[in-house]
C-alpha cells in the first residue's frame, strides 16, 4: 500500500481555525497498453492489479475472448507501460473508433455506445439465486472500508462472491477498473462468473450495468443508486441491480425472483 500513497502538506481548517497537517492522498498513474504493437488506451487508475486491469479491459472491449488468445504481457512499472502479444484482432481499429447507438436487445432502448457493446452484450440465461442474507453478507463487505481508503478516502471497491463468499475483490480510484480488475482476475483463473455475484461501493450508471453484463454476472449489489438507463438495460439484459446496500437494508430495481427470503 505504501507506493499507493503520496503524503502532501495541506491545510486542514475547523471553523475559522487553520491548522497544517501532513495528508495521505491516493496515487493516480497513466496506465498506457499496447496490443500486437498498437498503442490501443491509456487508462488512469491505480499501480495494482496491473496486468489483470489490462486482460479485464482487453476483454471487456472485444480485443481477446479466451486465455489462448494471449501469447505474451509484460510491463514496464516505471514508465507504466504495457504490451500484450495476442492472436490479431481484425476489429481491432473499428472496436475503438466505430460510435454508433442501437436499440438494446431489440426494445429500441438508446443505450449502446460502441460496436463491441452491441456485438457482444446479450440477454443472460442465468436462472441463479441468492438469498438475502447472502446479500448481506456482501454488503458487509462493502462496509468494511480498506486501509487504503481509510488513509485517502480515495478509492472505489468491489468483488465478487459465490455462495456467501467473497472470492475475488479489486479496488481502484476508477470504478470502471474496479470492474476491469475483477474481469481480468477471473479470466486469469479461468473463472465463469454466470453463477456469481458482483458487489460494488459506488452507484451504478448504464456504463458500469455493461460492464457487468459482458462479464456475464447475473446480479450487481451496489452500495450506491442505479440511473435510469442503468434500470432500463438490466431489465431488458435479465439483470438484478441491488442498490443502496447498507447494513440490514437494500433496494432491489430489477429481476427480483434471483433474491430469495
């Protein structure tokens, strides 16, 4: 965690008084990937969890679809680069360029952005339930603050739980990688996520619903509130948005028959 902070001297005020105090601030990097030798993204997130932001995001935007896909990642820390050989992507220049928007699963819904959103975002089948004091318990984890945030502040959480444990967790100063992170863990692993839950500590807009939707999780726990696209492409994805999970009390907005008392 050390690397992960950056201590500033700031001025801290109480009423009308001013006091110097030294203050832990959470550190921010450009993460630049390249894929088959092509600069594709600079994203800016936190120095954890490099390579598995980096196979979440890859796979999240259409450019790999299986472990075999990738030959060789390495990275270089200090410059915060890095490169993945892999099986060519002939999408590779389109899935980045090509902005158009399509109706959501046929329900003329405005909500896809990109073309790898509609090429590979689908309805879920997962017919898989949890309990609500299961949900609980991933709350629970939400409520339990890393260190990292307890010394900034400065980050989003999240992971991801099977039968009332937590089998994966990421955190980062982007929510978006929080979701990337957690992707690329479970590719590495090699892990399906139909049958899993996700739990997030930040609200859920329409761009972090597709997210969850490409990772094929079925039902998102959510510490903060849904938009209202988010709402309309979980109900027409079969998607169980769980939001302003706290303690002993939740909002379930869509599918409700995966929450069982």
């Amino acid at each position: 965690m050390k690397n992960e902070i950056v201590t500033y001297t700031i001025l801290k005020a109480k009423g009308l008084q001013l006091e110097q105090v030294e203050d832990c601030v959470v550190q921010e990097i450009p993460l630049t990937i390249h894929f088959n030798r092509e600069e594709i993204a600079t994203l800016l997130c936190s120095p954890s969890q490099i390579e598995e932001l980096t196979l979440g995001f890859l796979l999240n935007e259409g450019f790999i679809r299986v472990p075999e896909d990738i030959s060789e990642i390495r990275q270089d820390p200090k410059d915060h680069l890095v490169w993945v050989e892999g099986k060519p992507c002939l999408l590779q220049k389109e899935l980045m360029t090509k902005r158009f928007v399509s109706a959501c699963c046929g329900k003329s819904r405005a909500s896809f952005c990109f073309a790898n959103d509609a090429l590979m975002v689908k309805p879920l089948t997962s017919k898989h339930s949890i309990t609500l004091t299961e949900a609980y318990g991933y709350t629970a984890f939400l409520q339990s603050p890393l260190p990292l945030f307890q010394a900034t502040g400065g980050i989003h959480s999240g992971g991801v739980g099977y039968q009332g444990q937590v089998v994966l967790t990421s955190y980062d100063i982007g929510r978006h990688n929080v979701f990337d992170k957690l992707n690329g863990s479970a590719f590495r692993s090699g892990l399906q996520l139909d049958n899993h839950v996700i739990f997030f500590s930040g609200r859920v807009s329409s761009e972090i619903l597709l997210k969850v939707a490409k990772m094929k999780v079925p039902i998102l726990i959510a510490r903060g509130a849904p938009t209202d696209m988010a709402i309309s492409q979980a109900s027409a994805l079969n998607i169980t948005i769980i939001g302003f999970a706290r303690e002993q009390r939740l909002n379930i907005y869509t599918c409700p028959e995966r929450i069982m008392v």
